[in-house]
C-alpha cells in the first residue's frame, strides 16, 4: 500500500501500527496522523534505532498494509 492510502485509511490502520510498534502512545500516533516521516522519527526515539533501520522497518510494514 503507498503511503497516499495510509494516509487516507490513518485511522484504520492505527490499530496495526500500534500492534507492530507498541512502545507508541495513543497520542503520539494521533498526533502523527498519517505523516511517514513522524513515524519513522518516533520509532527511532522509542526504540533507539538509527534512522535507516527505522524506514525499513515502515517500508515492512508498508508493504503487508
């Protein structure tokens, strides 16, 4: 799925995102609505992860979405 659609379905798809990635907040996945970069910013900062570990991981997920 592009981002595009992610973006459209954000609320859907906060669920998964919370599945995959538990250390998230409610809030902070709220307050990302949909913004790739956010996502990939946060996942960096929760699980101490350089940045291009964390765009895999989002392009992973991106790809079963």
């Amino acid at each position: 799925m592009n981002w595009d659609r992610i973006s459209g379905n954000w609320k859907q798809l906060k669920g998964a995102l919370r599945n995959r990635w538990g250390k998230l907040t409610d809030d902070e996945v709220e307050r990302m609505a949909g913004s790739r970069d956010q996502l990939v910013g946060k996942i960096q900062e929760r699980y101490g992860c350089a940045k291009d570990e964390a765009d895999k991981q989002v392009r992973e997920w991106e790809t079963r979405q």
